[in-house]
C-alpha cells in the first residue's frame, strides 16, 4: 500500500468463522454476501485465509489460491495484502476446535474511511473498539422483556 493510501483506510476489523467438522463450505450465500459487500464498497478485504485444525491440534494455514475450488471468491485473491503473519494464525487457530476448519478475513470499513481520515488529519487517533456480541444484545433485550412483564 501507497502512503496515500494508508492515510486515508478506514478501521479495519477481522472475522474468524469457525465451520465444525463436515460443514465446511465457504461458497454458496456467504461467499454471495462478502461478494456483494466488496462490490457495494462497503468493505474491501485485505487478507483472507483458511485455517485446518487437526484433531491432534496440529494448524495449517492456506491461502485462497491454495485452498481448491472457492467459487467466485477466487476473485478476491488478486488484491489481497497477505497481512497475517505466522505468529497471527497460531494465535487465531487457539480458539478454534481440533478437526474444525476457518475461513479468516481481514477487511477495511471502507464505509468509514472518509470519518476515519478527518479525524487523523485533525490529530486524532483511534485508541480503542470493539465489538458487542448479538447474543449479548439479544440477551439484554431478553431480560428487559422480562422486567417489563413481570413488574420488577
């Protein structure tokens, strides 16, 4: 990447999507919807790989040229900034179950990009995000539900 181009990305995230064991399939609606992101310019994937865990917990990480027949999200190969580094994928793969497989992805919200770059050019700078779980909202919309009925 330029230095133009580093000053104006927009905050960039990862996903770790585990598949158990005989569901491994990274085509079909999921590739669709990444797919149709990239194309809306919403987001703009930088690295993407796959991880195996073996049963004996042994990792291995291939890129998405490596990894056979991905459908259309072979297109994204060709402008990935291969990011990750190996000490990255051991510590992503600690998480994952042994015999599992792992599509992960890097990607800038382009989305953000233009809030981002005013705000560096400003003098600001991001010091902290974060994510909030949806099972922790449903959660909390759950138990506000039951405040509610039971008058407590």
């Amino acid at each position: 990447m330029s230095e133009y181009e580093l000053s104006e990305l927009g905050p960039v995230d990862f996903l770790v999507i585990e598949f158990p064991e005989g569901q491994q399939n990274f085509t079909g609606e999921m590739a669709e919807e990444l797919l149709r992101l990239v194309d809306a310019g919403t987001i703009r994937v930088i690295d993407a790989i796959i991880l195996t865990k073996d049963e004996d917990g042994t990792v291995d990480a291939l890129e998405l040229s490596d990894a056979g027949d991905l459908g259309e999200l072979a297109e994204l190969e060709a402008g990935l900034a291969e990011l990750l580094a190996a000490d990255d994928v051991v510590h992503l793969a600690n998480a994952m179950d042994p015999g599992s497989v792992a599509g992960v992805l890097v990607y800038e919200n382009v989305w953000a990009a233009p809030f981002a770059s005013a705000a560096r050019r400003a003098g600001g700078q991001l010091i902290a995000n974060g994510r909030i779980p949806i099972q922790a909202i449903i959660a909390s919309i759950e138990a506000d539900g039951e405040l509610e009925t039971t008058g407590a």
